[in-house]
C-alpha cells in the first residue's frame, strides 16, 4: 500500500459547538485499505469528526478530501454517494421490518406487475442480501424480523445495510459495546475480512485491546486537539492510554485478597414481570456478602437491570422476596431502603440518576434533602447544600464550568457519573449497587470509578456490580453470577472462571 494512496484527507479541520471547541485544528490522512482508529476519551472530539466525514455535521473551518477530491458533505446522503456508510453505537433498525426491508430501506429495487403496476422487488433483494453475507461471513436470514434478532445480528444487518449501498469506507461507532466476547471475535474476524476485500474501515473506540489486535494505524484526540498519529504495531496499550488520558493511566487495579463479612443481601426467589406480563426475571436467588463484589455479568437485555431495579425500589416484583441484613424490604418505598442502607448507581445517569436542570449542589443533596446540615426546622439550608457540594467535588474531582452552582445538564457525561457515585457512596450504605457504572466513559474515569468501588468492597461494604463489559466483571467481581434470559446460569467464585466460560454462558451455553 503506498503512502499517497490516501482515500481521505481531513485538513485543519475545526467544529466549535457553543461553549465549547469540539475539533481543534485537526489534520489527518486515511489509507486506502487499512483499518484506522480514532481513539480518544469523552468529549475528545472524535465522535465529532467522524460525524463530519458522514455528512452529520459540517466544518467550521477546514477541508475534507475524498479520493484526493475537495467535498462538501452537507448530508449522510451525499456521504453514501461517495460511498461512505456509518454503523452508529445505537442501531438505526425498524423493528417490525424484515432484515431484507431495513437493508433495502430508501433504495428499494422496483419491478413492474404485468409490465404496468411498480411494486418492491422484495425477492432479487433478499437474493443479493444472501450473496452479499454469503461473501464476507456475514450470516443473515434476510427474511427474519429485526425484533426476533439478537445484538450481534442487529450490528450484522447494519454492516450489510452499508454494503448494499457499496461503501468503500466504512466508519464503526463503539462498535463492540453490546457484544459477548465470542460475538467481538466474529466482529473483528468481520472488519479483517471487509479490509482483505479492499474496503477502508475507521473505528471510533476507547478499547485499547480491540486496537492492538486489529489496527493498523491510530489517531489519539485528547480535548479537541489531535495528539498523535501512531503505527500500532509498534505501540503498548500503555503508551496509547497515556497519550489518550495525558498521564500515567493504571489499566489494571491492586487488588486486595477479599475478607468477607456478614451476609448484607439476599434474594430469595425474585419474578419480575414486564408491562407485556412476560417473565424477565425468573426464580433468581443469590446473597451478597460484606466485603464482597457480586458481579452479575450478561448480554443487554437478559434481566440483569431489573434485578437492580427491583432491589432498589423502581420496580415492583411479581414474586420473591428481598432482605437486607436480615429485614425483609420487598414493600418498602424507594426512601424507606435508602434510609435501610441501600445505595443506587442506575445504568441510564440523566434519566433516573440525576435532575439536569437542578445545579449539581442540589444533585448531591437530593437523597438527604430534608435532614440537617441541608434543612433545619423544615428550612433549607443553602450554605450546608454549597459546602457539601463542595467537599464532594474535591473529593471525586468532579468538574463542572460553575462548580457547585453548574446545571448538571451541562457537566459531561463522565462529570455526570462522578456525581452519582459521589453522592451515593456518601450515604454511607452497607448495600451499593453499581448498574453500568463505566458505560460510555472513557479510561481515565473509568479508571477513577473501579478505584471507588473496590475502596468500598475494602471497607467491608457489600458491593452488586452489572456490568456488561466482560473486564470489568473479570477485573473487580469476587464472585460472578451469569444470567441468560432472565435466569442464573452459574455463580461460582471469580476465580474458579475464564473469559471464555463466562462467555458461553452469556450465549446461553451450559456447559
């Protein structure tokens, strides 16, 4: 592959949102035929930049280059023209439609019944659609409905919407967030095979282990401002986390034997039925003890996140009971288990986590509103919100552009996580349930939470953990327990299990 042979240019490249400067007089060069990484933290523009090469944004300043061509790309639709295709991080899939309707979907090849009457063409469609997954391993029943599919094929027909539509240069968002381990093998298999047939894929990730393995070169963003261009293969994951974070990044915790105490939780028998009466949590029972990290490790969508809920209040169980530290809680209000000891990191922060348009002092405060230092005779007090806020915030290093006075809407989303974290570990609880406390964030906040959370499980604190990335899991969990449609599969000790076993069962295999 020669060093001129490049599919495309970004040139001093600027995109300022208000308040803020996304991409910082960036330039870089993408290879005909290579598999390319932007990697950076939250907030370092790279989601940003490849949106301007899809056509989702345009530049405030700079040039794009296309096949050594000056471009406009004012839409996704003149970026497919110049056969540019994006997977984003959050599928874009009609669920009531066929695998074959959502590939076709915009594109749709026509025919004509009885030379007169134009109709889709549904069948020479489908026909293609095989060859094509036939052709890069990509398996696909053209003809299954989306809401029947699981992840893996979701992101499947997503690749082979792009190539339908003949991209040659295919970007990836965080494209492994949702999968097993076996389904990320298939993935990069899939990226390797889609480079040897000459197409140029651009990964936007924060995986360091993906990239060692599958890229080529590597784009490091770090606030805006291009860093480094690095050669992979001669690069550490060390190295490239602490270009990414710029400072020394610990990828691995020190990890304290563990010294368990009394049994804090127990779940005894826990249904939970959805809104449609279905069973998505069936029959489970588990204990976790003080000074122990119980880690529930599944695919998206398994019941893991109603478990949690259930625990903590949000949502009521059909059946089954659930004690702490000996006191059956299964009707107690969300407060009542709160002041029973129980702390909650919800998976979806600005939803359930936080108030966006509350300041972050009244965030930390909001579990505690109505007691002293916060109120006094009915009476809120604004010093003992401003001084605990900021205590908080040097503590956690939460940073926001007005400190305690900041609307949390406006804080990122790894400032956001930090605010959650902080104010629930502050309630002092002996139960601190973490769900997806690291989702979307990057290495350096990522690195700061786990720190939190095996502190907690050192300080004799009962820690449930879901999470539905596999390292972490294998990283902080004591104990592991794998659920698989709404069922434990197995809980064994963390150590008595590999990446590969705790995978299958993820996939529903009991082996």
């Amino acid at each position: 592959m020669g060093g001129e042979d490049r599919i495309v240019e970004m040139r001093h490249i600027t995109k300022r949102f208000p308040g803020v400067t996304a991409n910082d007089d960036i330039s870089i060069e993408i290879r005909r035929g290579e598999i390319f990484a932007v990697l950076g933290e939250n907030g370092a523009g790279k989601s940003t930049l490849m949106s301007m090469l899809f056509g989702m944004y345009e530049p405030d300043e700079g040039e794009i280059y296309v096949r050594g061509e000056k471009v406009r790309l004012s839409s996704a639709n003149a970026a497919a023209a110049l056969n540019i295709g994006m997977v984003h991080q959050h599928f874009t899939l009609v669920q009531n439609y066929s695998i074959a309707e959502n590939i076709i979907l915009g594109m749709e090849p026509m025919k004509k019944i009885a030379g007169l009457l134009p109709c889709v063409d549904l069948k020479s469609a489908e026909k293609r659609i095989r060859e094509l997954s036939r052709s890069y391993g990509l398996e696909a029943d053209p003809r299954e409905i989306i809401e029947d599919a699981n992840v893996s094929t979701r992101q499947r027909v997503e690749i082979l919407k792009m190539l339908y539509r003949e991209a040659e240069i295919l970007i990836f968002d965080e494209p492994t967030a949702v999968l097993t381990p076996q389904e990320i093998e298939f993935l990069l298999d899939i990226m390797r095979e889609l480079r040897n047939k000459g197409k140029t894929i651009i990964l936007i990730t924060h995986k360091l282990e993906e990239i060692k393995r599958i890229v080529d070169r590597c784009a490091i963003l770090r606030r805006g401002k291009l860093v480094k261009v690095l050669e992979v293969a001669g690069a550490s994951t060390q190295e490239m986390a602490n270009l990414m974070v710029g400072r020394e990044v610990s990828l691995v915790h020190e990890k304290k034997p563990p010294r368990f105490r009394d049994t804090v939780l127990e779940v005894e028998g826990l249904t939970v039925r959805n809104e449609h009466k279905f069973e998505v949590v069936k029959n489970v029972s588990f204990s976790v003890r003080g000074g122990e990290i119980f880690a529930v490790a599944g695919v998206f969508g398994n019941g893991q996140t109603e478990i949690a809920d259930a625990i903590a209040g949000l949502i009521k169980p059909y059946r089954g009971r659930i004690l702490l530290k000996g006191k059956d809680i299964s009707s107690e209000k969300i407060r009542g288990r709160t002041e029973a000891g129980i702390s909650y990191i919800p998976e979806d922060r600005q939803r359930y986590g936080l108030v966006l348009d509350f300041t972050l002092a009244d965030n930390l405060a909001v579990k505690n509103y109505y007691r002293f230092p916060f109120s006094e005779h009915g009476v809120l007090r604004e010093s003992g919100f401003r001084e605990f806020a900021e205590r908080l915030i040097e503590e956690y290093d939460i940073r926001s552009g007005q400190g305690s006075a900041a609307l949390v809407r406006s804080m990122s989303g790894g400032n956001q996580q930090k605010a959650i974290v902080a104010r629930e570990i502050s309630l002092g609880s002996d139960l601190l349930i973490f769900v997806q406390p690291t989702r979307g964030l990057d290495i350096g906040a990522i690195e700061n939470i786990q720190r939190q959370i095996l502190e907690e499980r050192d300080r004799g604190k009962a820690v449930l953990l879901i999470s539905l990335e596999l390292d972490e899991v294998m990283n902080l969990a004591d104990t592991i327990a794998v659920i698989y449609n709404g069922e434990l599969l197995n809980v064994s000790p963390a150590a008595e299990l590999d990446t590969r076993q705790v995978g299958e069962y993820m996939m529903g295999i009991r082996s």
